[in-house]
C-alpha cells in the first residue's frame, strides 16, 4: 500500500506533503469559485461574508492540515 487517507489528506509512503497541500488549495479556491457570487454581493453585510469565508472557505483549505508534519 502506497498511500492512505486520513483527516482528508492522503498520506503517501513517499513522503507526498506537497502534493497534499496542492490538493487543498485547489479544493479551497473550487470552494471559492462556488461561492463568489455570494461573496460578491454588494447588498450581502461583511459579517455573513466573513462567516461564510470561515465555515466554507478556510475550513476546505486547513482540513487534514494536522497530518502535515
């Protein structure tokens, strides 16, 4: 077995961390793109754009983040 999953990374024999953190990047900023037009909105407060950029956004970019080291 060359690599699992754990905490939503996958941990490769090879030592794979950049490849990991690559990977969750690129989900954050899908993640971002989803949402965009919400957070773009003029009518929509700074603190549910702030919320929403917390719970969906930065969590996608820092889940599994404690398998890095």
């Amino acid at each position: 077995m060359e690599n699992f999953r754990y905490l939503c990374s996958v941990i490769h024999a090879m030592d794979g961390r950049g490849e990991n953190v690559k990977a969750r990047v690129a989900a954050a900023w899908k993640k971002w793109h989803h949402v965009t037009g919400v957070l773009c909105e003029l009518q929509m407060p700074v603190s549910v754009k702030g919320k929403l950029y917390r719970t969906m956004i930065r969590l996608v970019l820092i889940c599994g983040s404690e398998a890095w080291t």
